[in-house]
C-alpha cells in the first residue's frame, strides 16, 4: 500500500510540473509599439521666407553702385559677378511699368566660368557668356535689400541682405570701398550660399 501511494504522489508531482513546463514555454505577448516622435522642424525651415514678389522702394533710398562680393559666390560654372543697383529715378521708372529686357533697377550679373575670356571695352579679358537676372519682385528701404528672379539655366534666384550703415556712408562718400557694405544670403537653385559679403563701388 505504501509503494502504491508514494507511485501516486510521483505521478501527481510529474503531472503538475509538465503543467508548469507547459505555461512556460508559451510565448509573451509583444509589447504596444510605441510610434517616435515626429522630427521637429529645423531651424532654418521655420525661419526661411517665401521670395518677395511686388515691387517696393522707399523714396530716399540711395544706394546706387555695383557691390562685388568679397569671395567666389560659384554654383556650379556660374560665378556671381555684381550685383547691380540703379538711381531713385530707375526704380520709378520700373515700378510705373517702364521696363527693359536687359536692365533693372536690381539686377545680378552671373558669369559662365567655362566660357572662353576676351578682351572688354577697358581691355580687361571677361568670360564670353554672362547672364543678367531681373527681378521678378524686390524691396528695399536702404536698410535691407531683397530680390527675386528667375533665368532659364540658373532658375530661380534670390538674396536676402542688408546694409552696413556707417560702412556704406563712407564708401559713398569716397566712390568705392574695401570693406564689406552689404551682407546676406544668396540663392541659386537649390544651393544657398550664407554670408555673402559685398564691397562697393559707385561706378564711373
């Protein structure tokens, strides 16, 4: 009778640990996936500003001349040479819808750095292919300068800037200068260029 029990309880333990093995070996559920956060916007795309359009200038806006930047502003072959700012009397003309195709009141001139140099009217050799921008909007207070336009081979264009006061006053005053008299960013395509610096000179 002894061994029959001790068989029994055997049998009990053997059925009640397979019983344990059993709910062991089932597989956990997986955890809820929780979703990653959205990337935050970046700076530069919370601060960038569509492309101005309209045309606008204060009445005693004065900043006439050609500003040369300071180093090689370069998209591919493109090389921006000056960009070109015109008298009071330009933009009024502009702005009441007397407009050229090759001159603006604002206009950036780009030279093709694969083109072949010649020999200017002065004797300087240039680049046998420019383009000249015109702007399709701008504005300017003599304080800042903003353009839009638009080429066939360099797409859209734009430059955010502003002006240097004390260093402007004094390069007007002379004709011309070595210091940088307008800052910004300039915008060929997809290619933005920071911290485009621009001297000054007044023109003949």
């Amino acid at each position: 009778m002894r061994f029959t029990t001790l068989a029994l309880c055997a049998a009990s333990a053997a059925l009640a640990l397979a019983g344990c093995n059993r709910q062991d070996s089932k597989p956990a559920s997986a955890p809820t996936p929780v979703p990653a956060p959205a990337p935050a916007p970046s700076a530069a795309a919370s601060t960038a500003r569509p492309p101005v359009s309209g045309f606008a200038h204060s009445g005693n806006f004065d900043n006439a001349g050609y500003y040369m930047p300071t180093r090689d502003l370069r998209v591919g072959a493109w090389q921006l040479k000056t960009i070109g700012v015109g008298a009071i009397s330009d933009f009024s003309a502009w702005e009441q819808g007397d407009r050229t195709s090759t001159f603006g009141p604002i206009l950036l001139e780009f030279d093709d750095t694969s083109s072949p140099l010649k020999p200017n009217d002065l004797g300087n050799e240039v680049h046998a292919v420019s383009v000249r921008v015109l702007p399709s909007g701008y504005a300017t207070d003599g304080k800042t300068l903003r353009f839009a336009g638009l080429d066939p081979r360099l797409g859209p264009v734009t430059f955010e800037g502003a002006f240097d006061p004390a260093a402007m006053a004094e390069a007007k005053a002379q004709g011309a200068s070595e210091a940088a008299v307008l800052t910004g960013v300039l915008q060929v395509g997809e290619t933005r260029i920071d911290d485009a610096r621009f001297t000054f000179f007044a023109g003949e």
